[in-house]
C-alpha cells in the first residue's frame, strides 16, 4: 500500500535536508574551539568591490558574532582610492606594494576608507542586527605609527604619509567586543606626537591589533587561491607551513603578496594561533576555512605548533 503523495513528500524532505545537518554537525567541534575567541579579519580583494561577494562577507562576520566569537574587521580601500585620485586627477603611484602618500592623497585616503568604505561595510553588517561601530586607527589612539621606509635594491625609499604601527591601544575595541559589538576599523594611525596622521597598509594593520589583541586567528582575504609553492611555474597551493618556512619564502615572493604573508608571521611570532590567506573571491570564504574540515587557502602556524596539531 502507498504511503501517499504527502508522506513521499516528507520523506524526499528529511533526506534533502540531511546535508544540512551533517554540514551543522561537522562544524560543531570548530565551533566549541573557537567560542569566545577573537577573530580578526582584513577585508579587501575583489570582494570589496564585488556586490554579492560583499553581502556574503556581511553574512559571514554575522555568522561568527551569533556563533560566540568575537569578530573584529579591518580594511583598507586601495581600488576605492585610486577611483577617487583618478576622479580629482591625482596620480596613483606604488613603490614595494605600497601606495606613496602625498598629504593630498592622505587627504583622499582618509576620506574614503572612513567616509565610503566603512560605512558601507558598517551598514551591511547591521542590516542583520544593531551590531557595527565603525573607526579608525585614530579613534581612542587605537593605533599610533611611525614613518615607514621602504627598501628597494639597498636603498631607503621615501613613501610620504606611509606609516610603521608602533603601538596599539585595544581598551576600546574590547569594551566594544564585550557589549557584543562587531568593530570595522579603517587602517589609518596617527603618529606619537599627533603631528601627522598615516595610512598604514591594511594587512599590517589587521596584524598588529590581531598581536595585540591575543585573537585566535588573524584572516585575510585576497584575490588568490593561498600562497602558491612555485608561482608562476605551478598553481599549487601550501595549505600549511611554519613561521620558519614562511620566513624563507619571504624575499621570493610577488610585491603584492609581501605585506600579507609579513602580517602572517609578524601574527604568529607575536600570540595569533593561526594565519591565514583565504581566496575572497570565494563566497562565504570565511565560513568554508573555519568551519570546515577541508579550509581553503593557506595557514600559517607557530614554529611549535607544527608538532602540537594545533590549527
């Protein structure tokens, strides 16, 4: 006899929705570990730009914060940046993967990453809930920097308002992660003596306050796949590797990888558990490395930690 057309229906129901709970299931031991933890995270790559990609990150930070860990967000704004040096005709120039700042261009930086680009992020996140505070580096002296100098072959380059981060103040970002509040900070420092403010690459910034904080992770998004092993000869990505055996890696990389994986290891050698460069360009990127047994990307662990299993 036939259970029916109703009772098909139920069944075909229960056994569509099976994935879900497996997928729930596989993320329960992540998300024990990483409960009350902090997480910080760099914004940037095409999913700045990218409109569906930009929700879905919303959606991720909102995800972590209603999991029970503590989501913190930094960002830079380099494409919204050169649009709008381009729009009032000024040039856009970099030397070592770094944006050379002029007192105009600080002048445009500062606008943008905390007029346009936080606030857009800001309000994304709160469309799920009254959860965002927007800042920058400046606000409560988060962030306090030093001139920074590149080195190209052996010499000493003059990048203009390009700024070293020296020191971090966590007390406001901490009292807001315990209100339950979600920070966006803008990666712009003012100096010691508060004569000048700096733009601070995003990825340097993120890893400071990731240091600072004591955060179980730092992320970073980017439009790559990871750290590739042997680029441009091969599109294999590591998925781990050591402080140790990024240091090495170091002088061979690509300009634009260099302030990323340096963020890594300046995270790692300073309390960060873990690293690691995730492809943004991916939905829901976030979610898939945390809380997935796979991840995507690459992590960078302690020296130690190799041996511990720690991830």
């Amino acid at each position: 006899m036939s259970d029916g057309p109703d009772s098909t229906g139920k069944s075909t129901r229960k056994h569509t929705a099976l994935p879900k709970a497996r997928t729930l299931i596989e993320a329960l031991p992540w998300l024990t570990r990483h409960h009350g933890r902090t997480v910080v995270i760099k914004f940037g790559g095409n999913a700045m730009v990218d409109e569906d990609l930009k929700a879905a990150f919303a959606q991720d930070v909102v995800f972590l914060r209603h999991a029970g860990l503590r989501p913190v967000v930094v960002h830079g704004g380099g494409p919204q940046i050169s649009k709008q040096l381009d729009a009032l005709g000024l040039e856009s120039e970099f030397k070592a993967g770094l944006r050379v700042t002029t007192p105009e261009t600080m002048d445009v930086v500062r606008m943008v990453l905390a007029g346009q680009v936080q606030r857009e992020l800001v309000n994304l996140l709160n469309q799920h809930g009254p959860l965002a505070v927007g800042m920058t580096g400046e606000d409560a002296h988060i962030m306090a920097a030093t001139k920074h100098y590149a080195e190209i072959d052996g010499e000493r380059v003059d990048l203009g308002r390009v700024g070293e981060i020296h020191a971090v103040d966590t007390g406001a970002i901490e009292a807001l992660l315990d209100d339950g509040r979600i920070p966006v900070v803008s990666s712009i420092a003012r100096s010691a003596d508060d004569d000048h403010v700096y733009n601070v690459n995003a990825d340097t910034a993120a890893a400071a306050l990731a240091a600072a904080l004591g955060a179980e992770t730092l992320m970073v998004l980017t439009d790559v796949e990871g750290l590739y092993e042997d680029w441009p000869r091969s599109d294999e990505v590591i998925s781990r590797l050591t402080a140790r055996q990024l240091e090495k890696l170091l002088p061979d990389l690509a300009s634009g990888m260099v302030p990323k994986m340096e963020g890594c290891l300046h995270a790692v050698r300073n309390g960060v558990h873990t690293a690691r460069v995730l492809d943004g360009r991916v939905p829901h990127s976030i979610l898939l490395e945390i809380f997935t047994d796979e991840g995507i990307g690459t992590m960078v662990v302690p020296d130690q930690s190799q041996e511990e299993g720690l991830a």
